[in-house]
C-alpha cells in the first residue's frame, strides 16, 4: 500500500512494506516520473503529460498488470 504525502509540488509516496497478504510479493519498486515544462519540446510535452499520467492512472495500471 502506499500513501502520497506532502503538499503542493513537494509530494512523495509512503509505502508499507510489511504487508503480509497472501500472494503479495516482497519487492517493491517505485519510481517518479518527471516531465518538466522547460527544456522539453513544446510541441510533445502535452503528450508526454498525457501519457504519464496514462500509465500513472488506475487504467494504465490495470493494463500493465495484464499485458506487463
């Protein structure tokens, strides 16, 4: 399970680590993904955010953990 914590653009996640459900595997990876509004082209930053926010999203997740 994992928490956002923070406020405005200082946010992090806090995760638990010591889940005991049944199947849960014991690793955890967690990364951030950043799409800054400078030194990025304009004219793909809109879709980069797009599909950032895809893939972050319960529906990205869900295709994620049937596709891999």
């Amino acid at each position: 399970e994992a928490k956002v914590v923070g406020q405005g653009k200082d946010l992090a996640l806090e995760l638990a680590y010591d889940t005991k459900a049944e199947g849960a595997y014991p690793i955890t990876l967690v990364t951030y993904e950043i799409a800054c509004e400078k030194g990025n082209k304009a004219e793909t930053l809109d879709a980069t955010k797009s599909f950032l926010g895809y893939i972050a999203s319960e529906d990205g997740q869900n295709l994620l953990k049937k596709d891999g």
